[in-house]
C-alpha cells in the first residue's frame, strides 16, 4: 500500500514508520507543523526544531521523503480555542481528542486534498487497532493497557477508521523501545512528551499561561472554609489533582472549583470519600458505529488503564446518565466518558456534573461526526 506515516519526531511514530517500511509499503512521511513562533518565543528555541531533526534522520536512514506541513491555522481554530474556552469555563479539557479527529486525521487529510487518492491509509504512532467485523470498522484497544491510547481516538468516525493503521498496536511500549535500539533509531531513549498533543518543549501549564495569564485566589478546605493557601488560577488546577497545590499538611485533593469567587475547593484525604462521585451525566455522544444495544459497559473517566463497569440511561436530550459500580474522586466536567465493551472502544462524551452548565463550545464535527450539544 501507499501509505502517509505522520511523524512527530518521538519514538513511537518513528518504530511506525520502520515497522511499515520493513513490510514493504510505499511510505511518505508527514511532519505536522502547529505552533506560531510569536506565541512560543520566550522559550528561546521553537519547539519542533529537535522533533523535526530526528524525524529527518530518522527518514534518511530508510530513504523515505518528509514533508513538513503547515496546519497552524486549522490547529488554533479547532483545538486552541475550544481549549482555552473550556478552561475558563472552569472544565477539564483533553485537547488530544480533537487534535486526532480535528488535525491529524481531519486538516491533515484535507491538505492533502485530491492527492490523498494516492494514498491507501494514514499511519500514526498510536497504541490502538483496527479491524473491519464485515459491516463496520471497529476501534479496539491496544495490547498494551498502559499505553493503550483509544481514549484519545473514540471520536474518528468511520471514514478516518478506514484510512487509519495503527502498526504499535499489537506491541508494548518497552518492546518499542527495544525495536528503536535494535533499529538504531536515533531517538530510541528519548524521552515521551507529555500534555497537550503537538507541545513539544512547552510544558501544559506554560501554555495554559501564555492564554489565560494568572488570577491569584483562595485555597480553601471545602469542610471548614478556612484558607489554606493561594494558587494563581483556577485553570492551573482540575478536580482529583493531589500534587502542585502547595500545601502542607496532606495529602490536599481538589474536589471543586468556584469560578465566581476565584476559590479553588480541597479535601484531606481522611474526608476524601464524602466528595466521590458514582454517577454523572454525559452530553455530546459519538458512536463508532451504531449505539450499544446493551446497557452495561465499561468506562474510562480519564485516560488511565482503569476501568468501571457500569450502567447507562438514556435521557431526552440524546445524552446519558452513567451510573458507576464504585465511586470515585476525580470526575471533572469537561473530561471525556468513553465506553468499551470488552476490548471495543464503543464511542463517548462529555462529562456534565453541573445540573445546568453551559453549553460546551465543542466545534463543528469534521468528517461525519455527529458531535455537538
């Protein structure tokens, strides 16, 4: 096949990109170009500079062409600004969702345009499958349960599953690693970025800065209202976190945040257990392909490798109240519910905790997805 490998410069995409070239597919690799330099300046190196650098050794050991590809534009329309808007809303988002519906496997294939014809399938260096059961494509979990990365993937809709190939999926992380130095790749000890997709050197909280600023407020335990400490915003900090509060005496954990008052609520872990949480509503829900016929699966709260069995109810607003069977300390708004049944990442949405929030400002759906609230 001929196939478009998006390359990032890290390990994963890289073991990929080999892993593809050894099985004898036409390869051309695709680097996706996202942040501005104005906006990244006072780090003092652009932050793809390195990552650009490895994935051209990493082309040139094998002969394959890079391309680099501007997507800054598409990047900031459908990812940084619903980002920024869901942090001031005082959600949790998870941006990698809509970096991979919205730019590695919406604006990427778009730039391609008519040119895509010409290629069979994209690659990425995600730690997921894909088969086809005869009447649809499915998106299953990588063997891996750490790094098993469909959570980040339950919005691609059919026509992405399609043309996507997932060549980690079957492996572990370490037997990446170990692949990178049998290959001699030159970035096989590097080290796995973290945050927001497409970051780079910039770590979240510098990029939650550079859009938001600081807005010092109150550290309060949410028991006894007395002040603890002060942060520097509330956009710093998501229900469940335990580190960077600053605080002594804990372990603290954030159980809420008051936007009105700049308050940011904390619990000691002793009293921990009065603010879990087993059941929530989820609005925004995308299928991969048509909606469970059952009522009992399982779900992730967050991307993590854990799971809860649980319940679903189907509400009048084509949303869900999800019923949990433990409950647990960190469900924040904003977080995405995605839901298995067994290995098959069945679809997701939006966790609601507030009885009327706002409407979220999800962006328009790209290839067929019917997101949307």
């Amino acid at each position: 096949m001929r196939i478009a490998v998006l390359l990032s410069g890290g390990v994963d995409s890289s073991v990929a990109l080999r892993l593809l070239h050894a099985a004898g597919h036409e390869l051309t690799a695709f680097y996706l170009k996202v942040w501005l330099e104005d906006e990244l300046a006072h780090l003092g190196a652009c932050p793809w500079e390195d990552d650009l650098r490895y994935a051209r050794a990493v082309c040139e050991a094998v002969d394959v062409p890079l391309e680099v590809v501007p997507l800054q534009r598409e990047y900031h329309e459908r990812v940084v600004a619903w980002t920024v808007a869901e942090l001031r809303a005082g959600r949790t988002p998870s941006p990698d969702v809509l970096c991979n519906r919205s730019v590695k496997f919406g604006a990427f294939v778009e730039r391609l345009g008519a040119a895509r014809a010409g290629f069979d399938k994209v690659a990425s260096g995600h730690y997921a499958r894909v088969d086809h059961d005869g009447s649809r494509w499915r998106l299953l979990r990588g063997v891996d349960p750490v790094k098993d990365q469909t959570y980040f993937l339950f919005q691609l809709d059919q026509e992405q599953l399609a043309r996507a190939v997932f060549p980690l999926g079957g492996l572990t992380k370490a037997q990446v690693r170990a692949l990178a130095r049998e290959l001699g790749l030159p970035n096989h000890d590097r080290r796995d970025s973290q945050g927001i997709c497409f970051l780079g050197k910039l770590p979240y909280e510098e990029f939650v800065r550079g859009y938001l600023g600081e807005r010092p407020g109150e550290i309060r335990e949410i028991e006894t209202g007395r002040t603890l400490g002060e942060h520097r915003g509330v956009w710093f900090h998501t229900v469940g976190q335990r580190k960077g509060l600053g605080l002594h005496g804990g372990p603290w954990y954030v159980v809420a945040k008051d936007l009105e008052h700049d308050v940011v609520l904390v619990s000691h872990r002793v009293d921990l257990a009065r603010h879990r949480r087993g059941r929530f509503r989820v609005a925004g829900m995308h299928w991969i392909g048509e909606p469970p016929a059952k009522d009992s699966l399982e779900v992730r709260v967050r991307h993590s490798p854990n799971t809860y069995a649980c319940r679903l109810e189907a509400l009048a607003d084509g949303g869900l109240e999800v019923t949990l069977d433990a409950e647990d300390p960190g469900i924040a708004a904003g977080q995405w519910a995605v839901f298995y049944d067994g290995e098959q990442c069945l679809g997701g949405g939006m966790i609601v905790t507030d009885p009327h929030p706002p409407n979220p400002p999800l962006p328009e759906g790209e290839g067929g997805s019917d997101l949307g609230i």
